[in-house]
C-alpha cells in the first residue's frame, strides 16, 4: 500500500486533482468529508462538541449549525483548539478504518487541507501538492465561490504559504493554467505512484 498526502491550499484545484485520482483508480479518504461525517446527528462527535460549546450550535432541525459554530471557533483560538481536539482524534480513526480496508498494493489518497499546518507531512509515503499562484487562487474564490476579495485573501492568509507547501512536496501539481492541462499532469502522478506502489508491495 502507497499512503500519498494530497494537499493544496483554498482555490488551488485539489478538490479536481482527487476527484481525476479517484478515476484512475485512487482509494480517496477525504479528511473534510470524514469531518463531516462524525459529526452527524446522533454521533458521538455531535455530542462531544454539544457538550463543548451548547445547544445554540445546532439548527432548530437538530444538525450542526456550521456557520454559528464557525463564526465561534475562528475569532477564538482556545475554542478552535477545543473543537480540534474533539473532532480531529476521530477524524483520524474514521480514515484508519477506511485505509485499513484497502486493498494492500492500493494507491491510497488522504485529501488532507491542513497536511503543511498541522505538519502531517511525514504520515505519508508521497506528499503531492496542487499548486496555483496566489492571482490564481484568488480569482476562482471570487468567481466560482462567490466570496468577496478581503473574504477570499482573508481564507488564505489563515493557511500556509505556497512555500511552505512546496517544501513538503514529493510531487508537484501545476494549476495555474486551464483545466485540460491539469489532466495530462494527474496522469503523469497517478503512473508514478502506481509506480511506487507496485515497488513498495
């Protein structure tokens, strides 16, 4: 089995480069949709963080009020630590189970947001990283999100810096250009790592 970290930051394309991987034939653990995932109604993780931080967080339909929780934990770093510390540890084994189960010469990737800040490089065999200037990223927050310009510089400022990320990297993706180059290049990684793989096994 090959464990590849795949990271990039906000508006980079990572989302796309996992969904080709998948393709060709990836087994994805997405971290963000674990994340959400334990935290579904009737969950221990929904309860944990209830305990943590009220019933004010949920809707009136009994699910987690994301943006009220967000808009909690991100002026506050005590409270994010808080809700780290309770979502992350079962973030983590939710993706265990799911490696776990994969087949022993696969080609695993874990969509991890947060590989460079949380200094999860060294988890992985292979740390590939989407990479697009900070134009680029900029430009599809505001046109494919909708966030406004200070909203969309704001996410990235929060997150590492390009240099940072490429310092981790094993493989780097290119995205600064339109999405036909993006394919040719994915493909190139994916027959590398499959390559690894087949060597590891």
């Amino acid at each position: 089995m090959l464990k590849v970290g795949l990271t990039g930051g906000i508006g980079a394309g990572k989302s796309e480069v996992s969904r080709l991987l998948a393709g060709y034939g990836a087994v994805l653990i997405d971290a963000d949709r674990i994340a959400r995932e334990v935290v579904e109604p009737g969950t221990p993780g929904l309860a944990a963080v209830v305990a943590a931080f009220g019933p004010e967080i949920l809707t009136p339909g009994g699910t987690l009020d994301r943006p009220r929780l967000g808009s909690i934990v991100f002026s506050d770093a005590e409270r994010l630590a808080t809700l780290n510390s309770i979502v992350h540890p079962l973030v983590g084994a939710r993706s265990a189970e799911l490696e776990a189960a994969a087949a022993p010469d696969a080609v695993v990737v874990h969509d991890v947001p947060l590989l460079t800040e949380n200094g999860l490089a060294p988890l992985y065999d292979v740390v590939v990283v989407v990479d697009a200037s900070a134009d680029t990223q900029l430009e599809r927050l505001v046109r494919l999100r909708g966030m406004t310009e200070s909203e969309a510089r704001a996410r990235m400022a929060a997150q590492a810096t390009r240099e940072q990320r490429r310092a981790v990297a094993d493989l780097v993706i290119d995205n600064d250009g339109p999405l036909g180059a993006l394919e040719p290049q994915v493909r190139a990684v994916w027959a590398d790592l499959t390559e690894r793989a087949a060597r590891a096994a």
